[in-house]
C-alpha cells in the first residue's frame, strides 16, 4: 500500500492574507489519509509451550514471526512432533513478504520444512539461526529452493508498507534476536525468547538502549515472552554455571564425566568444553542432535574448542575414564536419547557403572519429571554419582523473570500490551504485571490460538477467528493422524484389542468356520481360556441368529460388537477395542 503525504500547511498568517486578497474564503486543507489498523493473527505459541507462529498484517502486506513445533503430549500415542495449522497462511501466501525467525530452537523453527512445502516464502535470519535452519532443510530437500537472507543485530528489512528491524537479546542460544516492526499505525515490539544478562557466554548483552528509544518514539504494541512470567527476581547469569562446572569437575576425580544437556545451548555446552580443558580432559560428543549443533557451532565460529581436545565417540575407550568428558543429550529423560539408552543398558558404545559421574545440567520440562526421575533412578541402581535437578546450579533459565520483564514494559512503555509464549497461567501472571505498572486493563489482551487483533491509536479489538489449532507429525504422515485416530489409538493402549474371525456362506447362511477369537493386550490367552471361550460361544450365537434373520454384513458386526462389549465388561469390568472380521465365502 502506497502511504500519501499531505502538503504542509500554510501559516495562519499567510492564510488570513490570501483570504483577504483573493476576497473569498481559503478552502478547506485536505484530510489525512486514513491510517489502517495492525492486524496480529496468533497461529501458534499461546496457550502451550512451543508451535510458535504469528502473522502481522498492515493493508496487503503481511509477516510472519517465527514457526516452530512443539513435541506430543502423552495422550498423542505414536506421535513425532505438533505442527500449527498453517491453512490461514497458505490462504494468504500472496501477501505475506517473508518469516522473521527470532532464534534457532526447534520450538521457532521445527515447522518451517512442513510449512515450506506448501508456501515458499524467504526467511530472514541471523548467521547461527540461518545455518540450523540450512541444515534442517537439507534433511526435507529444501535446501536449494528456498531464500535465506542472513541478518545482523540492528538491520533493518522494507516489506511494503512495513519494515522489521532485528534487535538484540540474550537467550540459552547466540544470536537471539527481538524484532520491531514498523507500520504506518506505530511499532509492534515482539521480544522473542529473552532474558537480561549482563555477563553472556559470548555477544554483547541485550541491547537496552534500543529498546528505550522505540519506548521513546512510541510503541503501539508490545508481544513479550511470558515463559518465567511466574517466578520473581531474575534469571541468573549462565555464567553461573560454568562456576559450578569449576567446583564440580574436581569432585569427579577417578571417574569419567558425563554431563547431559539441550544441545541447542551452546553457551553451556562453551562451559563444559572450558572446564575439560583446564581439567585435562578429552571432549566426547554423544546423540544426533548434540553433533549437529555442535559442529555446525564450530564450523561457524560459535563454539571455541582446540582440535586436538576433541575425540570420536569410537575413541573413548582407549583413554582412562578420568580423562574423559562426554557431553550428551537425554536431559529431559527422552526415551530414544543417548542418557536413557545409557541408563537402561541401551547404548552401543556407553556402558555406565561405579566410575561414572553423571551431570544433568537441565530442570525438567513441566510434564517431564517422571521420565527424567526414571532415567535418575537407573543411573543410580548401576552405581552412578548423579547430580540433577536442584542439587547445584548447574542449570539457569534462558528465559526473563518478572523483574526483567518489568524492564522491559518500562522501557518499551507501549499503549498495548499482549503477552505470548506460555500456557494460560504464564499469560495470566504476565497481564498482572503490566496492570501492577499501571496499564490500563482495557488495553491488555490474553489472547488465544486463532484471534485476529486489530490495533489502531485509539483501541485494542479482537475482529475474529481464523484456522488454528494443530496437525500431528507421525512419520511420513503429516495430518493424516487426527481426533478418530488418536483416540483409537488410546483405546487399544488402555484396554487391548479383540478380533472376531468368521467365514459365512451368504447364499446357505451358514458358519462355515470359526468364531475365531484373537486377543491383544486384553488378557492372556492361556490364563482366560474359559473366558475365550464364552466369547467363542457367544459371537457363534449372534451370528447364527443374524443369518437365520438374512441380516446384512454391517448388522452382523454391530450386533457381534455390541453383544461382546456387553459380556466382556460384565465379566472383566474393562473394554477392550472388538473388531469382527466376517468372510464372505
């Protein structure tokens, strides 16, 4: 959209003058143009933790912030990963310029192959982010066919009518960026995934300034970060840990280290390397995930090691277990990661015992206790020192706490305010302080997936719904796993399946063989003979009856289902998925 300028108004003076010499009245000055309202479109990333995806429109361009992914929960059996819905995005692909992506984990950018093989749109990133971004679109063909544009802190891009400048912040990954998107109608500041550190692993901290002057120059709205929204203070240095790296590393003394982390936290990982080195240790590299962003760290720059401090997983045998550090994933008790296949026996090249001095240098994810208490427990029977969770800090956030996010409300001072990234509770606890600083309550929005807000000077409104929600990843299947399925798939895994086979001759109506029962995950066959039996007897029963009344195909497995699910419940109080498989002969 093309923005027209008034010419600048004549004087009151000048006005009155040619007033009296022209001896008829000036006419009237021209209007401003109108100005459109900001629309923002939350596709993902409110209301849960992950899938984070947002579009912000200003007449017929639009952006998208980010695109990511988030892992099932456990009532998704058989499920890899949760995808946005992107069907609002391919319906508005002509108008969208291209995805700012904010940082490199997989909660921003694990959607974007899915997404781009639907829409090919550029992607605007820094040097880090663009590289994990490469590579992972290396791994679905994409690489060639898409643009990548590689930004820097404090470059800004013109889409249309809108420009977005990149700002800096600090975050568990470098080049973590916040943007600020220019409109016509004022700035949208979107903070990405951030925290205040004064003493980063490696950059510059967040750049304050710059977020003081869009505060000075007025931003519309703000969109912040609300992960630690519930927990007071600040979010500690990262530099703490290395502190604890330093006291911990001389209490492994005889023992091999093991030490399991996000591999997407390369300042931790910095550390781990820093303190093997001054403690004479080699540097192992364990888990798929954890090779990837550390060679890809290196390669680039963003990882220091010495070459010859590093070893091949094959080669850690051949030194003495004290001298050896291996840094892996699984810290948040993952069944398939390199910790877990360790702790149960799995690992091909691992085998954990009395000398081992295992570190787990991350709190658990919310929902991820049991997993990771499970993988703590077997590391112990085998006569591993383990240090987790709380026991030293040997984990901080990379994420603001409430003092922090105060700072940044006081410095953006925007007239809206609508906080993103978190569950219900961490939106609700975010709004609370944008009140306790004095926002008015009208201007504060709690958002949820599908709203479009439409902002202007004067209001805040929420205009309609759009397509949102989420598509299941299961294997090379992508949406094909729905509501039916999943639920499916939790009846079998709670109650077990029964198969009622049987061949009929539809011309005589005659059984000419089975009933046959087949059970799966419902009782063992051996030990409920008596019950297989009844069921045999009963199914026989209502199929007779069925073909003496020349029922049809459908009516004969619904009443064999109905009549079984009746019985089987009756004697064993469960209800086991019955599937009736008649042949006709």
């Amino acid at each position: 959209m093309t923005n027209e300028t008034s010419k600048p108004a004549k004087s009151s003076q000048t006005s009155k003058r040619s007033t009296i010499q022209s001896g008829r009245r000036t006419p009237p000055k021209p209007a401003k143009p109108t100005t459109l309202p900001v629309k923002i479109t939350f596709l993902g990333g409110l209301n849960e933790i992950g899938k984070n995806i947002t579009m912000i429109e200003y007449g017929n361009d639009a952006l998208l912030i980010d695109c990511g992914m988030s892992f099932p929960d456990e009532d998704m059996p058989g499920v890899d990963i949760v995808l946005a819905d992107y069907t609002w995005v391919e319906r508005n692909k002509d108008r969208i310029r291209g995805i700012l992506v904010t940082h490199g984990h997989e909660d921003h950018i694990g959607g974007l192959p899915y997404l781009l093989k639907q829409v090919n749109l550029p992607i605007y990133a820094a040097k880090l982010t663009l590289a994990l971004i490469r590579s992972k679109l290396s791994e679905h063909g994409l690489a060639n066919s898409v643009q990548l544009h590689e930004v820097k802190a404090g470059t800004v891009i013109p889409f249309g009518a809108m420009s977005a400048e990149f700002i800096r912040v600090n975050h568990s990954i470098p080049d973590a960026m916040a943007l600020a998107i220019k409109t016509p109608a004022g700035y949208i500041v979107h903070t990405g995934d951030f925290k205040i550190d004064c003493t980063p692993i490696s950059g510059e901290m967040i750049d304050l300034t710059r977020f003081g002057e869009l505060g000075k120059n007025g931003v519309l709205a703000l969109m912040a970060d609300s992960t630690n929204a519930e927990r007071a203070g600040y979010t500690p240095s990262e530099r703490t840990v290395g502190e604890s790296f330093a006291t911990l590393f001389p209490k492994a003394e005889g023992k091999r280290l093991i030490i399991a982390t996000f591999s997407s936290n390369l300042h931790r990982i910095q550390q781990i390397i820093d303190a093997a080195e001054r403690d004479g240790r080699k540097v192992a590299i364990s888990g798929r995930s954890m090779l990837n962003y550390v060679s890809i760290a290196i390669e680039l720059g963003y990882l220091r090691c010495p070459q010859e401090l590093m070893i091949d997983m094959d080669m850690i045998n051949r030194y003495p277990k004290e001298q050896i550090t291996l840094i892996t994933t699984g810290s948040q008790g993952e069944p398939m990661s390199a910790l877990s296949r360790m702790a149960f026996s799995d690992h091909r090249k691992v085998e954990v015992g009395a000398e081992d001095y295992i570190i787990i240098s991350a709190n658990p994810i919310p929902g991820n206790e049991k997993t990771v208490g499970r993988v703590v427990d077997e590391l112990l029977k085998r006569g591993c020192e383990v240090v987790y969770d709380r026991m030293y800090d040997v984990h901080v956030s990379g994420h603001a706490c409430r003092e922090e996010l105060k700072i940044i409300q006081g410095l953006t001072k925007p007239r809206y305010f609508i906080p993103v990234h978190g569950e219900q509770k961490h939106l609700q606890k975010h709004a609370e302080l944008a009140y306790a600083m004095g926002m008015d309550r009208q201007n504060v929005l709690i958002a949820d997936l599908g709203m479009v807000v439409e902002l202007t000077a004067d209001k805040m409104t929420v205009t309609g719904s759009v397509p949102a929600g989420r598509v299941l990843v299961d294997g090379l299947g992508v949406g094909d796993v729905g509501s039916i399925v999943l639920r499916d798939r939790r009846h079998l895994a709670e109650d077990g399946l029964i198969v009622v086979v049987a061949s009929i001759d539809r011309m005589s109506g005659l059984i000419l063989s089975g009933p046959d029962i087949v059970s799966r995950g419902f009782v063992y066959v051996r030990e409920s003979e008596q019950l297989i039996e009844d069921a045999k007897d009963l199914a026989y029963r209502v199929l007779d009856d069925c073909c003496l009344e020349h029922a049809d195909w459908s009516t004969m497995k619904t009443r064999v289902r109905d009549e079984l699910s009746r019985m089987v419940f009756q004697r064993t109080k469960r209800s086991p998925m019955i599937l009736p498989i008649i042949m006709d002969v």
